[in-house]
C-alpha cells in the first residue's frame, strides 16, 4: 500500500496523462458533441503518451460485457459508469468524465464534473460543492489519520449542503492495480479504517446525489443512474499521503 519514491515518480506521470486527458475535456466539451467523440479524444491522448487507457476492457462486476471506453461519461442523472455512445450533449446537462491510464504498471485515475455551456445554477452548485467535498475530504489524509476522518468530513460536508452521498460505490487505494484496499468511502460505516501513513496512494471520490443516495443498475449492467432520476457529480484524484500533506498526483506537473 505504501508506496516508494520511486513509484511514487511513476504515480506522477501516469496521473499527468489523466489530468491530460480532463483538461482536454474541459477545452472540447459543449452543446453537440457525442460521448463516443469525447471517448475517442481521450483514447489517443493516452495512447500517444505511451500509455493503456485502464477502463477498456474491464470486466463487469455485474455480469455484462467487458466495459468498452477508454472513459465513463455519466449525463445528469447518470452517477457514474455510463458507456460512452452517440448521445450528443445539450446546452444545460451536466456530464462527469472518469478516466484512467496505466503508464509503466502504474496507475492514474480522476474524474470531473463538466457543466455543457450554460447549466442551471441548481446544477452548478452541485459541481462546485462536489469538488469541495473532495477537497475538504483530501485535506484529511494525513499520516495518523484514519480512512474514517476522510469518510466523515465528506458525509458532513455533502449532507450540510442538503444532497447525498452514494453508499454503493466507494473511493479506492490505487497503485499496480486500479482498486487496491483500503476502501474509501464517502459516509461513515462502523469500519474506522486504516491509519493512513505517507506514500499511500488512494483515489478519493466523492460522488453527490441532489436527492436520494439510492442508485440503480440499468441493463447494460453498467450504467448507474440516481433513483430518483435527480442531477448527481462526481470528483476524484489519486492522491499521495505525504509528509508536507496530501499531493494531486492526477494533475500537470
Ligand atoms: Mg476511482
């Protein structure tokens, strides 16, 4: 779990590629372009870094088939997972983009929540509010700490601004494997959790429902939506526990 710095190093670059990737995503993403077009962009940035986009070919936990982009772009009411396709996206949506590269057996992994041009501030606010989330939830992984401070200042936060947080998906440790141990998740279970010591390496993921946490399958045994069909965002970095406290290693250096 605790990783060297030399891995560490590794860690950096393949989360440069991924932060690569989303800034590429914030430049091109608006009213009229489709999912598989995004997908597409994001599949040759990583390529071309001598990178493997990890989400292609992932095996379903649920039974379908391999997963097939090299991004989840999850729309509105898509939580996470959504299969990038020919759906074009439209002024007002909101869409989160997760992603991963595997660069020298290491792994990258992050996603944001893009507004499409202009969007309600309904929508707005929950983006914003997500990535706080994050932030404020980042903050706490300091050596000593546990996995559970991570979880509860997440849960506070989100629940203080009146959404929810998904109980059935959870954060991650990231390294030679995209999920590695601990879990990370973003409200509080009776686990406390781990002690976080420097050099581990997790991917921290807040993903916040306007309204019910409850979420379902769809039939593509992949596509996870909100049950109650409300906006919900997503935000994730892998981060290092460092002794000057936590790194952004999903960023451009
Ligand atoms: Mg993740």
């Amino acid at each position: 779990m605790v990783k060297s710095q030399r891995e560490l190093d590794k860690m950096r670059k393949a989360g440069e590629i991924v932060a690569r990737v989303h800034q590429k995503m914030a430049e091109i993403i608006a009213p009229g372009i489709t999912t598989l077009e995004l997908d597409r962009v994001a599949e040759e940035i990583i390529r071309k870094a001598g990178a493997i986009p990890s989400f292609k070919g992932v095996p379903c936990a649920y039974g379908g088939k391999d997963f097939p982009g090299s991004i989840c772009a999850s729309i509105n009411h898509v939580v996470i997972h959504g299969i990038p396709d020919n759906t074009v996206l439209k002024e007002g949506d909101i869409i989160s983009i997760d992603t991963g590269a595997i660069l020298d057996g290491f792994h990258g992994d992050a996603a944001r929540t893009y507004p499409v041009g202009k969007v309600s501030e309904e929508a707005r606010n929950l983006i914003y509010h997500t990535e706080e989330a994050f932030n404020l939830g980042m903050a706490q992984a300091v050596e000593g700490n546990r996995i559970r401070d991570i979880s509860l200042t997440v849960q506070q936060y989100v629940e203080s601004k009146g959404y929810s947080v998904v109980r059935d998906f959870v954060g991650h440790g990231i390294g030679t494997e995209m999920h590695e141990e601990p879990q990370i998740p973003n409200y509080v279970t009776r686990e406390k959790g781990v002690r976080l010591s420097n050099g581990m390496t997790l991917a921290i993921e807040p993903m916040v429902n306007i309204g019910t946490w409850r979420v379902k399958v769809l039939e593509d045994r992949w596509t996870v939506v909100t049950l109650d069909g409300k906006l919900s965002a997503h935000h994730e970095n892998t981060i290092a526990v460092m002794p000057n406290g936590p790194e952004i290693l999903t960023r451009l250096y």
